[in-house]
C-alpha cells in the first residue's frame, strides 16, 4: 500500500483530470490502496478547491468538473511540451486577444519545465514556427518570457538595445508592462540610469536577463500601457507617417475592443448596437484594413480615403476568391 500521500494525490490528480469516470475500484488498484483511502484522497483534493464530483450506484465514481476557479493542472510531458508550443503561438500574435496572457502564462510554464522539457520544447519551436512582429523581424520567444517573468516579479530588468539608426546601449530598467500592437512587442520600463519612462522595440532588445534586484513599482505618467506605448509610438513621426482613422460598427463596442489593437485608437458607443473607433494610426494602411476584415461584424469606413479604397480592393479579392473567378 502507497504510504507517500503527497506522491499519491499529485498521481490520483492526473488521473481525475483526464475527461472520464473513473469507478471508485480502478483508482484503488491504479493507486494501490483501499477504497476507503481514495475517499479520504478525494477529500483532500476538494480542500485543496479541486471540484471532483461523486456518483452513487454500481456504475458510479469519481470525475472532476468545472469549478469557480481553476486550480493548479498537473501535466505529463507530452501535454507540458504541447501546452508550451501552443502558448509560443499564441505569444506570436496567432490568436487576437491573447497574446499578453500567452507570455505570462509560457513565463509560468517555461520556468518550471525540466530542462529535458525546455530543450525540446525550444527544438520544436524552431522547426514549427518563427516568433515575428509585421515586418518580418524575429522576436526569441525567450526574450519575451525573461521580460514577461522581470515585469511580474518586479525584477530590474538589464538587456542590450539597438536603436533605430543601428547606435548600441546598455539598459537597466524597472520593468512596467510588456504591451502588443498586433504587429510588434514594446517593453514599457523606468531607465534608472537615464531616470526617466521610455518605449523600448523588443525587436531591438537581445540579452535580457533579470537582475534579481526588487523594486518598488512606479506610477506610469498618463494612465494606462498601451495608452502611453500608443503616445510614444505617435511622438515618432520619423518612423512612419501618421493619419486619422475613422470606422463605425454595426456591433456594440463589447463585442468589438477585445478583437482590435489599442494602437488603432478608442471606442465609443453610437446607440445600443453601434460603436465608433476614431484614432490616429501610425500602421500601414494595408494591416488596419486585413485587422478590420478580421472582426465578425459589418463596419462602414469614413476615412482616410486611402483605408476606404484598401477595405474595397481586399473584399472584392475575397469575393472572387469565394466565386472561385481568377
């Protein structure tokens, strides 16, 4: 009989976990214990906030269903590798919405994963996929996790930079907020030597290592991240020219913010059904308009004329895509 009770909850664990009934018997013998010892194991489990739900009768057991929170998952290899790549993608921009949430969430699972398990879920990265921003340049996914990791731990955070023009620098920042545009990553930090908040391309940053070194976190200037990447980014003209942008939705603006890039501007409601984004853009016209097709909604552009001609040449194309005419 098992006597290594912490061994045998992380094992009955990742037997309830797997999406079936498991009959009060078979865990006994899969455990090698007594029934009666399932049942106090399965107690536990519940103290510890897992939801495993019981059934009566001969065909009855145990299985475990969704609860108000989700508790820590126990993982095998195969689902820790799977789990790891799919948040690398995630990470990459291929799923609206979650990219932040795909780097903290790698940042968790990558520095816990064995090294066996970090090795190959490095080699199948490689050979599945690249991390790119909008023009093509490759961001490591690493880089992204050692930022994500320094951020939440409040970590000084030091790391090479390229500016622009190609000049090399030494950072040492306070990390604020990793923040996506939909086409590039920026780092918003506190550059303690230049004691001042700057917008940092983690296209151009290359080994970033936490310093261990605790701090307290400062009041970012001007409210929200993305707010203050979106200022920094338009304070550049020399980068790219801006304009105005101006789409109604035929959807209320629930619906539609969680689906566009901050960087496109701020939302407001027309009515109860209708929203309107309004903003000025610094991406290419040809990316706002691809974002636009994206959303599962019918919207009406009012400028620039520029987006208006793009949004008409891209839906004629998916139109005759669809007709199946060349």
């Amino acid at each position: 009989m098992s006597t290594d009770t912490p061994a045998r909850l992380l094992q009955l664990l990742s037997l309830l976990q797997t999406p079936r009934e498991w009959p009060g018997g078979e865990l006994a013998d899969r455990l090698s214990v007594s029934r009666r010892t399932v049942r106090r194991d399965v107690d536990r489990l519940r103290e510890l906030g897992y939801p495993v739900q019981a059934t009566q009768g001969a065909s009855g057991g145990y299985r475990l269903v969704a609860g108000k929170a989700m508790p820590p998952l126990v993982l095998d290899d195969e689902e820790a590798v799977a789990i790891a790549v799919g948040l690398r993608a995630g990470a990459g921009h291929a799923v609206d919405g979650v990219e932040e949430a795909s780097v903290r969430a790698l940042a968790k699972l990558e520095q816990v994963l064995p090294s066996r398990l970090r090795h190959r879920v490095s080699a199948l990265g490689a050979a599945t996929m690249s991390l790119a921003t909008g023009d093509g340049v490759r961001i490591a996914p690493e880089t992204l996790t050692v930022m994500a990791s320094a951020t939440a731990a409040h970590e000084q955070l030091r790391f090479a930079y390229e500016a622009k023009d190609g000049t090399p620098s030494r950072r040492l920042t306070e990390p604020h907020r990793l923040v996506s545009t939909g086409r590039r990553w920026y780092l918003v930090a506190y550059d303690l030597e230049r004691q001042d908040w700057r917008t940092f391309r983690v296209d151009r940053v290359s080994e970033p290592f936490a310093t261990g070194v605790r701090f307290t976190e400062r009041m970012l200037p001007g409210g929200s991240a993305d707010a203050y990447v979106r200022r920094s980014v338009l304070a550049r003209p020399q980068e790219r020219t801006a304009y105005e942008v101006d789409v109604v939705f035929h959807a209320p603006p629930d619906r539609v913010g969680g689906r566009l890039p901050a960087s496109l501007g701020e939302l407001a409601p027309v009515g109860a059904e209708q929203c309107r984004l309004r903003g000025t853009v610094t991406e290419p016209v040809e990316w706002v308009a691809a974002r636009l097709l994206w959303l599962e909604c019918d919207f009406v552009v009012h400028g620039p004329e520029e987006l208006v001609v793009r949004v008409r040449e891209l839906g004629m194309r998916l139109v005759r895509a669809a007709s199946g005419v060349g």
